[in-house]
C-alpha cells in the first residue's frame, strides 16, 4: 500500500512539474512577446482577450456588428454614480443627454470647462456604461471639467444626417446654458471620433463659435475605406480583422448619400482654422489610417495637433482604462493636453 502510494504521489508531483514547467515556458514566452512588441505584459493580455470575446461564435460576431452594445444599453444594470458627481439627464426633442458634473462645483458656467463626448459604436450603438465610465474619467484627467453625452439618434433607424444633426443641438445646448466655445473640448472614440471631426467641419462651415480643442480615439473618418490599413491591418486587426461582417462593412448609416461628404468622412475636410488636437490610434487597427491621414491634413492646414500611434494596440484600447499601462498613458497624455489648452 505504501509503494502504492508513493508512485501515485510521484505520479502526481512529475504532472504537477510539467504543468509549472509548462505553464512557467508559456508566461515566459507571452513575457518575451510583450517585450519584442514594446507592450505590457497586462497590455498585451488585454489585446489577446479582446481579440478572443471579438471571434468568439456568435457573441463575437454580435460585438463585431454592433447588435451587442445596443443589448448592453437595453439590459446592463443602472450606472452607480460615484458619491462625489452628480448625473443629469437632459430630454431633447428627439434624443436625451447626460450631463456628469462634480458634486462640489460652484464655479459659475462662462468660467467652467466642458467636455462634449461623442460615443462610439458605428453610428448604430447607442450609448451606455463604458461611456458614463469614460465621462467620469474625464472629469478626473480634466482636473473636474463637466461632460456632457448625447445619446445621439443611430442608424438604422435614424441614418445620417441624425446624428451630425443631435450632435449639433448638444453643442448649441452648451451654448445657450452659457458654456463659452474656447472652453469646450469636443471628444469622441471611434465613430465619435470621427462625428466630432464633421460636428467642428459644419461648425466652421457655418461661422458658428470654434471649440477649444479635439480629441479623437480610434477615430473611424473614412467610410469610403480608402486608407491601406483596411487592407494591411486585416488580419491583424483584433477587433474588425478578418471578416466584413462588421460594423466597418455597414453602409446603413450614410445609405443613397455620397460617404465622400466630409460630414459623412471628415478625411475628406479642409481643416484649415481647426482648434488644437489630440488623436490617438492603435497600430494594428484596420482605422489606423483614418487616423493618420486626417493628422496629415490638419498638419498641413496649420493645426496644432499631436498624433501618437500606440504600438501594439487596438481599437479604442482606451476603454481599460487604468487596467494596462497603455491605456493609463493615452489618459495622462488626455490630461496633458488639456492642460496645454487651458493655458493657451
């Protein structure tokens, strides 16, 4: 019985080496990956998770296409409000906005910053946490400006020009709720990227009062698809990569309109008088050039803008938040900017 024993409990100890072993090679070589690529260890395990929820069957495909984050909206529990903010919803005539201030504010609103933030979700996702979450991270990277979301009319249902049009009541509301334009600071991620860049085109187009800055995350300016990262992020992509059943691929939003309207794909804009920006982009996006050839132009134009291509890294990584160093970074280079605009 003893012999017995003792070679099950070897049994047991030379299985349990393999799987140290095993497991001790295989944080060795994500380690050394991380490294080669100039990420984080944690960076680097975010992106291979949200490349696995993102190809994942069906729920993936639901991310992918935008069918998930209007579930989200529809059935994730009611947002907790941290103790020190206050949440106002504001009802429009044909969409509501909320409005995320500092329970301590008293600073009267012709002297108090605002952050206008334009969700992402391919002009077919409506608003939900992760962007409440966001607007709290602003108010902190900001130092305590407001923000204000609009939970902006989407496709298919409200096509373009909706939400370019409840874009431009929400800044019109700043406006009339004597908010001044120099202290506006205009932001979105992804398709709020790139309908901050077309609200702040018809702005200038029209000889309305100039935002104080930009700032744009992944930024999706093309819906014609022309920059060669479509084609050389394809398969690298870990969100859109390898299929065109995604929301990179919908031509609802824009439908019998010409995507080339620079409203529709701001690439397309003069951004000659554009305020200061701030665009940051992930490498591996299939976005990626939406990104950069909007940087090229407004550079061009005389625009104050910084660009930072984060290596690595992927669509709207930012949304971590302050669970990788990288996500961390882009926030703290948010509040830098912002610093340097206020002192302008």
């Amino acid at each position: 019985m003893t012999e017995i024993h003792t070679e099950e409990a070897e049994k047991n100890e030379k299985q349990g080496l393999r799987e140290r072993i095993t497991h001790g090679i295989g944080e060795s070589l994500r380690e050394r990956k991380a490294q080669n690529e100039g990420l984080s260890l944690r960076g680097l395990t975010a992106r291979e998770l949200v490349r696995a929820a993102n190809h994942f069957p069906v729920l993936g495909d639901m991310r992918r296409n935008g069918e998930l984050q209007n579930l989200k909206s529809d059935h994730e529990p009611k947002w907790r409000c941290p103790e020190d903010l206050i949440l106002t919803k504001i009802e429009m005539e044909h969409f509501e906005m909320e409005l995320l201030v500092r329970s301590d504010e008293e600073e009267a609103r012709p002297y108090r910053h605002v952050i206008l933030q334009l969700h992402g979700g391919g002009y077919y996702g409506r608003m939900h946490n992760v962007y409440r979450d966001s607007a709290a991270m602003y108010i902190e990277v900001s130092g305590g400006y407001d923000v204000l979301t609009p939970d902006y009319r989407v496709a298919p249902d409200n096509p373009y020009p909706a939400a370019l049009e409840d874009a431009l009541e929400a800044y019109k509301w700043l406006l009339e709720q004597d908010y001044t334009a120099e202290r506006i600071i205009i932001a979105g991620d992804s398709a709020g990227g790139g309908l901050s860049l077309a609200l702040t085109l018809y702005l200038k187009d029209h000889g309305m009062p100039m935002p104080g800055g930009i700032i744009t995350m992944s930024a999706w300016t093309d819906l014609t698809k022309s920059g060669d990262s479509y084609q050389e992020n394809y398969d690298s992509d870990p969100i859109f990569g390898g299929s065109k059943h995604t929301l990179v691929y919908k031509e609802g939003y824009y439908g019998e309109h010409d995507p080339h309207d620079p409203y529709i794909s701001p690439v397309f804009g003069d951004y000659r008088g554009f305020p200061p920006m701030l665009m940051q982009v992930g490498s591996l996006e299939m976005l990626l050039d939406d990104t950069l050839s909007v940087s090229e132009r407004a550079r061009y134009a005389g625009v104050h803008i910084k660009t930072h291509v984060y290596k690595g890294m992927f669509h709207i990584f930012q949304m971590g938040f302050k669970l990788y160093p990288e996500s961390a970074d882009a926030w703290k280079e948010v509040s830098q900017f912002l610093r340097i605009v206020r002192e302008r």
